[in-house]
C-alpha cells in the first residue's frame, strides 16, 4: 500500500532514481558483509581521519606519526605529514568530531558511490536521455569502473578518488544546467583531492567562453567576460596554498615530493623517462587466461580500459563523430584535456600500485561520460548494453577477488 502511494507521488525520474540508490545501497551492504564483516568498520589505512584529528588538536602534521608506517606519510623538519591534498578531511571533520578516530569510512565511501550515481543520473537525464537510460549509464559510470571497488574501501587512496568523482560529476551537472561559477568552483574542489583535475579548469572555461562568443562579440571578449567563474577557483586555491606553505613553506607543494620513495628516486615523482614504461603498462597489459583462471597483475595495472570500458564506448562516439564530420568545441576540449592528464599520469613515477585495473584513469571517467551525455543522441546501443553489462559484472568480481586474494 504505501509503495502504491509513493508511485503516485514520485514522478517516474524520481522513481527510478530511488529504485537505483536502494540496489547500489543493499549492494554495498551485501558486499561488506561478505567480504569484510561489520559495514561500519573503520578502514586504518585512513590518514586523512588522523589528519583531520591532528587539526581539531591544533596541529598540521601527525603526532606520532612514525608510527602509522603502513601509510604514505611526507617526512619534513623530521615531522610526518598526510602527503595528500586536504578536501577529503575536511568533509571528515564532523565525523571525526562524532566518532573520533573511528570513523565509519567505509560507509562514507558508499554514500560516495550513491552520490555520484545520482549525479550522473541527472547528468543523462537533463540530457534528454529517459529514467531507464540514464539509470544505465549512472550505473555504468560508478559501478562499471575501478570506482566500484574503491567504494567499498574507506582507505586514503580511495577516498580521494571518490571524493574527486563526485566534484567532478557536480561540475559537469552544473555546466550542463548553465552553473557555470558553481560548475569551476567544484573543479577547484575536486583539485583538493586530485591535483591533475585543475587541467580541466581552463578547459570548462574555454567551453564556457565558446558557447557564449556570439553573445559577447567575439571568443576572445567571451573569454575576458568568464571572469565570474574564477572567483571559486581564486579563493579556494588560496586556500590550499595557504596551507601548503604552514606545512612546507612551498604554496604548490601538497607533500607527496617528501614522500621517502620520491625522495630516494634519481628522477624524482615525474619525469619523461616514465613515460614508455607507464604506457606499455597502462596500454598494453592484458588480462590473461591462463590453466583455466584469470591472470592479471594487481600492483601498477592492467589494461585501463578493460576494466573502465567507459572509455571504449567514448572513444567509439569519438572516431563516428568524426567520420561523420560531426566534431564539436566540446568534444576536442574534453579530448584534448583527457590527453593531457593522460600523459601526466605517464610520467608519474608509479601508476597506483596495489589494485584492480587502472585506477588513476577513473579520475577522466566524469569527463567522458560528459561527452556521452550529448545532446540529441539516443539511448544505449545493444553492443553498449552489453559492454555495460559485463563491465558491472567484471568490476564486481574485481570487488571480491581484492578482498579475497589481493
């Protein structure tokens, strides 16, 4: 009876984005308890609970920090720092403040699977696309990627990543709703987790000041005329080089160049000679089937777009645009952004170590999926169904194989 009522009095969009949180939600549960135990466990590889600790007790760095060895710590003046950048303890803080250094964590994550499903849900939906067909999609953005394992653990790594997904699905929901200072100010945020996302601030800027350049004369007045949506971006910088230089004196240094493996390294954290090596591993390492089993590496990656086969499905509507010579403002920016970190994330002197996949590339899963959502397109094609398909059901089985072999 009362589901009858709540029928009546949801609109079908609603409906159908309800019916998605509830099957994510009891699918985190389920998952949690039988991989891990309680669901509301704290996950200890979580130094941005200590940080954020530390803060609430007066202090930017960890007291007693030599003795959290199993976290990626940056050693300075013989002090240890979370080498991270700081958003993601600060959403922690009333959490620490309930909870203490127990905080539910990997709860946390969960909701931030469930928040960046409903955003990308509405991404689709104000696209044009249908309840059922942006229900797909939002499950294939969050589940059918690296995303959905790291949702289910509340370690630093993972967090950060999360936290990044949802600033960056929000900034493309509100660049599509016309947000456009909003739409900066939650890249600037998601830089707070994940630095290489600032490439995409001048990106969405230069979007911004295309769509608008007959109204304003001219791209380049339309670019002058962006000026609004640097005050987000302004500020919050600001504040994060503030802390950068209480901690370490440097406003762009976030404290990963004191980590002891970037310290000991000849060619520091990047270099061009990680370039070739990165792009084999990242490119061209397969997943095997070898006497009858799967067999893939889990410290540095496989294939990314195996395990985000988002990226296929983009990559598809990318070369069909332009065959049919249908190539937009839109689609060169976003392209050319995610070449960018790309090649960034190449140089890197690591490509995540122990996981499932190619995490790193979840980062660009937002910036895709924006070029997916294009205006005007139908809903999903059999061969992307399918694709969606087997890619929820290979990140599950990445979910489980984590928690009982890796």
């Amino acid at each position: 009876m009362q589901i009858k009522k709540l029928q009546k009095r949801l609109p079908d969009a609603q409906r159908t984005l309800l019916a998605l949180l509830v099957v994510m939600a009891a699918g985190y549960f389920l998952l949690s308890d039988l991989m891990r135990g309680s669901f509301w466990e704290h996950q200890y590889w979580d130094s941005y609970t200590l940080q954020t600790w530390n803060w609430l007790h007066g202090r930017t760095y960890l007291e007693g920090g030599e003795q959290y060895q199993w976290l990626e710590l940056a050693i300075y003046n013989g002090r240890y720092y979370v080498s991270f950048p700081p958003l993601p303890s600060v959403v922690l803080i009333p959490l620490v403040l309930l909870f203490g250094l127990d905080t539910p964590n990997n709860v946390l994550m969960a909701v931030y699977g469930l928040i960046s499903a409903a955003l990308a849900f509405q991404i689709m939906l104000c696209r044009g696309r249908s309840p059922l067909a942006s229900a797909f999609w939002a499950l294939v953005c969050v589940w059918g990627c690296n995303m959905f394992w790291m949702t289910t653990n509340g370690g630093v790594w993972f967090q950060a990543q999360a936290l990044n997904m949802v600033m960056c699905l929000g900034a493309v929901l509100c660049a599509l709703r016309g947000r456009k200072a909003l739409s900066t100010t939650f890249l600037a945020l998601a830089v707070g987790c994940r630095p290489l996302s600032a490439v995409f601030l001048p990106v969405f800027a230069l979007l911004f000041a295309w769509n608008e350049r007959e109204g304003h004369g001219g791209f380049c007045k339309s670019c002058l005329a962006q000026w609004r949506c640097l005050i987000g971006p302004v500020l919050i910088g600001a504040c994060y080089m503030a802390y950068n230089y209480a901690r370490f004196g440097n406003p762009l240094e976030f404290g990963h160049n004191y980590l002891p493996e970037f310290v000991r390294a000849e060619h520091g954290q990047f270099h061009w000679s990680y370039i070739w090596p990165n792009v084999k591993q990242m490119f061209l390492e397969p997943v095997r089937f070898q006497d009858g089993l799967l067999s893939f590496p889990i410290y540095q990656g496989f294939m990314f777009y195996i395990a985000n086969p988002l990226f296929i499905i983009w990559a598809v509507r990318c070369v069909l645009r332009a065959v049919k010579k249908d190539v937009t403002a839109e689609g060169v920016l976003l392209g050319a952004g995610i070449a960018l970190v790309l090649l960034l994330t190449c140089m890197h002197r690591t490509l995540g170590a122990w996981q499932f996949g190619a995490r790193y590339t979840c980062d660009l899963i937002p910036f895709a999926y924006m070029y997916l959502a294009d205006r005007g397109k139908p809903g999903p094609a059999n061969w992307e169904l399918a694709l969606g398909g087997l890619a929820v059901a290979f990140n599950a089985y990445g979910v489980m194989y984590m928690y009982m072999y890796g």
